[in-house]
C-alpha cells in the first residue's frame, strides 16, 4: 500500500457504522424499521416518515450508474491523478450514492451496471466505490 495524500473521511457517531463495514468489505446502509426504506446518506431519522427506528443492514453492492462525469483538470493538487470519473449510482435497494467509479472515460454510460469494491487505501481507512459489473 503506497502513500495516500487525498482527505479521507471524518466519520461522525452516526456514519461511524457505514466506515466500520467498508473497513470489512462490507456494504451496508441504514433501514428503516418503521417504513422499510433503505436511507443513505446516515442520519439520525427516516426521511420519509421521520422515524428513529434505523437499523444497519447489508445490501447488494448492484447497481446502475444514474449519472456521472469525468473529471480532467482537478480542483487542487490532492487530486492530480486526473481524468476519474465522479458518478451517482443508485442502488437495487434504491438509494443513490455518490462515488468513484473505476473504469475507463470511454466505457462509461448512463444506466450501466455497476459492482461496489472497497479500496483499502490506508490501514485504517476503507474507500467505498463501484466498478463495471
């Protein structure tokens, strides 16, 4: 494993579960007890019926690209391995996520099917992204 400059991510009390199950390989997002949806990103209530009741639970790792981009020219230094590809994937389950895709610019389009895989890109730090399925 080589040396990672790129900010990682700060987990909070409520998301901390989300990082702990990436570090295990593990995709898993928050349900809903009351209404059965899946919510991401982690918070503290349903967004749709504002309940409490969310428990951890694990989901496919399929799904589609619904949009994305490919990034030329980074915004800072930190992010000079430049073209990636910065996508919205929604997930069987339904819930969207924003994250690194890993293919070629070429290959990409809308509706794609897509696979989670999780980069161990420190010891102590597991990135989520999605790749071709």
């Amino acid at each position: 494993m080589s040396a990672y400059f790129k900010p990682l991510p700060n987990p909070s009390l409520t998301s901390r579960p989300f990082w702990e199950a990436a570090k295990r390989h593990e995709l898993k997002l928050q349900r809903c007890a009351e209404c059965g949806k899946f919510v991401y990103y982690p918070r503290d209530r349903c967004p749709d019926c504002f309940s409490d009741r969310l428990e951890w639970r694990p989901v496919s790792g399929r799904a589609t690209v619904y949009s994305y981009t490919v990034v030329y020219r980074a915004a800072t230094r930190l992010f000079a391995d430049a073209p990636y590809i910065l996508a919205v994937v929604e997930l069987e389950e339904g819930p969207r996520l924003t994250t690194n895709l890993v293919a070629s610019p070429e290959a990409m389009r809308v509706g794609m099917p897509v696979t989670v895989f999780f980069d161990d890109v420190t010891p102590e730090c597991t990135l989520v992204k999605f790749k071709p399925a």
